[in-house]
C-alpha cells in the first residue's frame, strides 16, 4: 500500500504528462525531445472458489476458498534521446515485487555456505534496445524488444484491457509479455504502422500441454541461443475512424536452440503463429477483439524427445499439441462520458476462448482439459486516465463444462504514466 | 555546467532503474581426502545398484508376460499373478529410491516410472476414447502422469486386492498390456543405463534404447578421466545426498503429507495398500547404500566400512537406527490409507528423520568439508 501511496504521490505532484492511450501505436514515434521517465504497474486481489490443482482430481479442481494478493508488475520505464533522431528505451520489469537470493553460512549445518532464495519473484529487462530513426516511415531498433504478436503483446498496458489479469487466453499459449533480441525495422506511413523484426527463435524443450510455447521462450540459462532465428511481423492500419486493425506473423524454427540440439537435429520444430486484432474506441464503447493461431511442425517427435530431458532441468516435458489457438472479445461503455481530469466508469463484459491442445499431431493425446472459456463482467472505473480501478468476475468452463467451473472474483488498482517528459 | 545538469537527471534515472545482480560461484571445493574409495564404488555399483535393477527388470518382464496372457485368457488367476508380480517389481524399485541420481535424472526416468498421484481424468479420457493402445501410443503420445508404476496399480487393483477380472473391458486389458510393456521398456533401460546392458543387446536395439558408456563404469572411476565425478568425495557424497533424499520424502513427504492433510488421495500405493511395504523398501535403500550391497552374503566394503574406521560408535550406531525405522514403519497399522492418524505414525516420521539426519549431520562431514 506504501507502495501504492508514493505513487499516487507522484502522481499528484508532478504534471500530468498523460500518455496517449489512443489505440493508435505510440512508440514508433513517441513524442518527447529529450528524455522521460515513467512507470507502469498493477496490483491485484482475487478471490477463487476452486482448489489450486484440477488435474489431481477427476471433476478438476475441487471446491475451495481461497485469495490472494499479489504485485504482478511494476514497470520502470526510461527513454532517452541521445540525439534528435537516435533513441535509448530501456524498461525493467519486477514481477511479484521482485526477488532476492543470499549467500548464507548455516552455522546449524556445520558451518555450511547455502545459497537461500529469500523472495520469490523475478527482475526481467523487458526492454533495452537503441532506436535510429531516418524517417517517420523508417526506423531502426537493435536490441532487446517485445514481439508483437496478439493483441496484449502489442498493447500490453494495464490500461489498455479491461480484465483485473492479463487475458488469460494468450497468456497460455504466448509468452506475455514476449521480449527477444534481435533487429527491427519499423515506422508509420500515411494509416499504416508496420514493424519487422528478425529475433532469436524458441527453445522446443520447454514447449508444453498446459502452456503450449510459453516456456519456449528462452531464459532457463544464461546464453540466449539464436541458432534458430525468427522473423516477426506486424502491421496496423487505422483507415477507419476511431478503428485500428492490425495483423501478425511470427515463424521460426526451434530445434537448434534446445540445450542438446544434436538430439533433435533431424527436425526443425517451425513454429508459425498468426493473429488479428482490432480495437475500436469511441467517446462512448470501446470494443477490442483478438485472434491468435498457432503450429508447431514436428510436435510429435518434440513430445518424444521432450519426455526423456533429464529431471534437473526446469522444462515441463508434457506432450505438445501441433496447433493452440484462442480468440476473444471484449465490449466497454463509458456510461457518464468523460469529464476534463478523465474520470470515468467502463462497465465492461468479455469472453474468451483458448485450448492450448486445438489439435494434435500422430498419437499425442489431445486432452480435453485445455480447451477452456473464461466469462468476464466487470468495471473500470478511471479516475483519471491513467489510473484505474477494475473489479472483475469471471467463470471458466473447462472441457465444455465436464469439469467443474472455476470462479473468480477480481480486484485491481492500474496505473500507468510518465513522470516525467521533456 | 549546463551539459552536466541535462545529464544528471538522466544519470539519476539510470541509477534508480538499473538493478544490478550479482552472482557468484557458491559451490565448495570439496576436498579429496586421502582415503581410497575405489573399492567401496565397485562394490557400491555391482552389489547395490546393479543387482537392484536387475532385479527390477526381470520382474517387470515377468509382469508383462502374465499381464499379456491375461489380455488373452481373462482369467482371475492369471491376474492375481499379474498382481504378484507388481509387487516384485515394485520392491526393487523403492529399495532404488536412494539412487535416482545420473541415468534415472538424466533421462527423466523416475517421473516416467514413478508419477503420482495418478491422473484419473485422462485416463477416463483415453479408455473412452478411440486410440489404437499400444505401447507405442502411451510412449509417445501421452505425458509421464499416465505410465508406469501407478498406472498399472490402478488397473490392477482395488482395495488391496486383484479386482474382479469379470469386470475388465476390452480397452482396459489393452491399455494394462501396453503401459506394463513401456513400464519393462523403462526398467530396462534405467538397467541398461548403469550396467551397460550387453546381455539384452537385441531387446535394447530394438527398442532404439542407447546406452553409451555404462553411467556404472563412470561412477567407479570418479576423480579420473573419463568421469564427471571429479572426485572419489564426489561421487561418495552423491551417494550420501541420495540416502538423506529418500529419508526426507519417507519422513516428511511420503508419511508426513497425507498424515497431517487427513487425506487418502495423498498416500503412495494405495489401490494396492502396498504403501507401507513401499517406505520400508525406501529405507531398506538406504541401507543397501549404506553396507554395499543388497543381500548379508554380498556386502563386503562400504561407506559403512569407511565410517567404522573412522568412528565405530557411529557406524553402530547408524545401523541401529536404520533397523530401527524399518521397524518404526512396519508398526503403523496396515494398509496406512485406512490408518492416516495411528499413534504410531509419529514415531515412524521421528525414526526415519533420525536416520536422515545422522547421515547429515555426522556422515556428511566425514566426506565433504
């Protein structure tokens, strides 16, 4: 809450330099001369009324009481012009208020040197990459940079869904928020926004039933492998008012970026994923919908190899499903229209749909458990635009409804803001 | 002047934003005493592991075989054999429980063999489902939570006993044929894996199972080229981290979890009520480890050799203890699912934990500093 209190602070005493929540893309020119500083974050209470672990039991997950808190994030942003057209963006990421390890001498274990982890939690760079820009139309990224692919990856503030969580559909089979290393060419021209990128691939080990190529998003060692690289796409166009239309492409191959890649040497493990999006906003609605659909080519023989990586390491080793695939939409309207400090309230409903297990190749076992819908109704209520409190509750059938529903009840308070900006 | 002031919010910024992580190398040197532990590892590879596994995958053989003609016959008999069998195999393999280290790690094999609790929704799914099921299908087109051990207790037995073979489907039979046969497949190749397997060389190249150097002769020859045991203390120690595992879940996982959450889903083994005998084996695995062998006949040098030299109060000791908590568990009333609360439960949990913590705290030191 302390936490929350300085920020409000902040909030009060520094100008209001209110970011464009325009659903038009705003980082492929930002508009500053020199540098800001700015931050984004979410705090979140929930309240479900299922037990944890739904594949113990055979109805799923048993009935329960249970809550938690929780600071998913808290983003610091900081962007930097070196010179009028060369740009420093840097983003530090700590999630579930980040982590901490210590070197200890356990004098009870006789004297032995352990090294304890004292937080869970993780301190990730989103993002560090240097911008070059030649034109409006073309610029220049090299470095570490979020993937746009799926709605959520391509506006992934808090302001920007509705929900008290990221929505749950992309973030079980995409990582989100997807950050990689690589090149990007990117810029504006006339209604249209596009970005390029060539980043490092997937690792195939971590490819999973649950969470399809979440956790093949590469970390588990210190090297990042780009053996495999992958090329990304994303186009937007806003031709019609108040309407932004956007589509991606991601394709990569991701054998030769496994730990052991003499082991799959014989497969290329391509992974291509596409996704359409809109978001339509208006004084009064706002409606955004998402597309995402995913193959995997060789899923069968990932499974296989997959099932036999030694127990040290962190992957999940379930079989993988050669296509996961979701889609959703969501429905708001500002009942009291908007007075001048950006007060309002969104009563909002959603739906998705997401089965990281759409289709499987050869004999691996589709499990009817993944195929999942999430219900939501719920509220924003802005008090002033880029600080919102959202309550949410939402019901998710499972396997059509052959295991028990999970309901959620949902608490949030989001902010999302520059500081500072010259 | 001016160009420092533009800069030093920035820099300011910079400093606030960037977290800086340090790491460092935490693991010891552990120092190679002087004692010569080459033929405590032989004995140690030939007496405990490899005798363990053999035993372990002949019997599974066996299982498959009866399992085999139960699909064919439907008969009680043959079953209740079935039954028998997974008994036999299943011992040998708790008594391993304190070597999961190297080829069972590696390859994933304990959670391939041994996952529980058993994932009763999915495998509704599959036997209602149209698959072809063969080994095949339950190798390569299923996780681990649907193979080994546990699946086959399930289909196996019921309260303790063989189930009615009347009330087999036709689906059931197969699937318990098919996931029996990828249990021998395992078994085999955990075998194979450390003992290098040349006398099942047809089975094993037909089943595609690569076996390499035997992980036996690497573990024999720690400190030298050609290991990854750096040193003899190594690979002692990795011994002695596998005996206080084994204890630790026995104690404070196996025991411990479904004594104080009261419930029975959480008990290893217990379609079969085979729980009890399941942690005896465990501790019985320490001992194997401990005295270099798996029978009185073939135990000749061990660590237990190695401590008696050192301190032969202890050795006694450790011995006492271990017999003891054999003992501890065997008096919790059978089967333990219906016996989560005896007073005797507690006195089970204490016994074992001793023996971890005498290998601990007072073992340990011996080897590594």
């Amino acid at each position: 809450m302390r936490l929350t209190f300085t920020l409000l602070m902040l909030l009060c005493v520094f100008k209001m330099n209110a970011q464009s929540t325009s659903i038009i893309r705003s980082d492929v020119n930002p508009e500053y001369d020199s540098y800001r500083f700015g931050a984004y974050g979410e705090l979140l209470f929930q309240q479900m009324d299922y037990g944890p672990n739904r594949y113990a039991h055979e109805d799923g997950a048993p009935k329960d009481n249970r809550s938690v808190v929780d600071l998913p994030r808290l983003v610091l942003e900081f962007n930097y012009k070196l010179r009028k057209d060369i740009e420093f963006v840097t983003e530090i990421e700590f999630e579930h208020g980040g982590t901490g390890a210590g070197l200890e001498l356990e004098y009870e274990e006789m004297g032995e040197y352990e090294m304890e982890v004292e937080k869970a939690g993780e301190v990730v760079l989103e993002q560090f990459f240097i911008k070059k820009s030649f034109s409006r139309a073309f610029n220049v990224k090299i470095g570490h940079m979020l993937v746009p692919i799926g709605i959520t990856n391509a506006r992934h503030l808090p302001t920007q869904f509705f929900t008290t969580v990221r929505p749950e559909g992309e973030m079980s089979m995409l990582p989100l928020t997807w950050h990689e290393t690589g090149i990007s060419f990117l810029g504006d021209y006339r209604r249209w926004s596009y970005e390029l990128q060539l980043i490092n691939g997937l690792d195939a080990n971590g490819f999973s039933s649950a969470n399809w190529i979440v956790d093949g998003k590469q970390g588990i060692f210190e090297t990042i492998k780009i053996t495999d690289p992958a090329v990304v796409l994303r186009v937007e166009n806003k031709r019609i008012n108040n309407l932004n239309l956007g589509a991606g492409f991601y394709y990569g191959n991701s054998t030769a970026n496994t730990a052991k890649p003499e082991k799959m040497k014989h497969i290329t493990g391509a992974v291509s994923i596409f996704n359409l999006d809109f978001a339509y906003q208006n004084k009064r609605a706002v409606i955004r919908g998402n597309f995402v659909y995913g193959n995997i080519s060789d899923s069968e023989e990932i499974s296989k190899i997959n099932r036999s990586i030694s127990t040290n390491i962190q992957y999940s080793r379930t079989p993988v499903a050669q296509n996961a695939m979701t889609y959703a939409i969501e429905a708001g309207y500002n009942v009291f229209g908007e007075n001048s400090e950006g007060e309002k309230l969104i009563p909002f409903v959603r739906y998705d749909y997401y089965n990281t297990m759409q289709h499987t190749a050869g004999s691996v076992f589709k499990d009817a458990r993944y195929k999942r819908e999430v219900f939501t109704v719920g509220a924003n209520y802005f008090l002033m635009e880029n600080l919102c409190l959202k309550v949410d509750y939402s019901s998710r059938k499972i396997d059509s409804g052959n295991l028990n529903t999970e309901h959620t009840f949902g608490l949030g308070l989001v902010f999302n803001h520059w500081f500072i900006k010259k | 002047m001016r160009v420092f002031n533009k800069m030093l919010l920035p820099i300011l910024l910079i400093s606030m934003v960037l977290v800086s992580c340090s790491e460092s190398s935490t693991t010891d040197p552990i120092e190679t005493k002087s004692y010569d532990f080459t033929l405590i590892l032989e004995q140690y590879v030939d007496h405990t592991i490899v005798p363990t596994y053999t035993e372990m995958k002949d019997n599974a053989k066996l299982l498959l075989a009866k399992v085999e003609e139960f699909e064919t016959s439907g008969a009680q008999a043959d079953l209740d054999a079935a039954c028998e069998y997974w008994k036999s195999t299943r011992a040998p393999w708790e008594k391993g429980e304190a070597f999961l280290f190297g080829p069972a790690a590696y390859n994933n094999l304990d959670p391939l063999l041994d996952s529980w609790p058993l994932d009763k929704n999915q495998l509704d799914q599959v036997l209602d489902g149209n698959q072809e099921l063969s080994a095949d299908f339950v190798r390569d087109g299923l996780g681990a939570v649907l193979r080994g051990f546990h699946t086959v207790e399930y289909l196996l037995f019921e309260e303790g006993a063989a189930r009615d073979a009347t009330k087999f489907t036709l689906r059931e039979k197969q699937y318990l044929s098919a996931v029996s046969e990828v249990l021998r497949d395992d078994t085999l190749k955990l075998w194979a894996l450390w003992e290098g397997g040349t006398s099942e060389k047809s089975l094993l190249d037909a089943l595609e199972i690569e076996v390499g150097t035997p992980y036996g002769e690497e573990f024999k020859k720690a400190g030298n080229i050609g290991s990854r045991y750096l040193s003899q203390s190594d690979a002692v120690d990795e011994i002695l981290q596998g005996m206080i595992a084994i204890g630790d879940e026995v104690a404070n996982g196996k025991i411990a979890d479904p004594h104080n959450s009261n419930n029975v889903l959480e008990v290893e083994s217990w379609f079969s009520w085979n729980s009890l005998t399941d942690f005896q084996n465990n501790i019985r695995s320490i001992e194997n480890s401990y005295l270099g062998g798996t029978t009185e006949a073939s135990r000749q040098l061990s660590i237990s050799t190695f401590v008696k030299e050192k301190d032969p109060s202890l050795d006694t000791e450790i011995k006492v203890l271990i017999t003891d908590a054999i003992e501890a568990i065997g008096a919790i009333p059978a089967p333990f699912r219906n016996n989560l609360q005896a007073s005797q439960v507690q006195g089970a949990m204490d016994a074992v934990n001793q023996v971890k913590d005498i290998i601990e705290t007072k073992v340990r030191p011996l080897i590594v500093n």
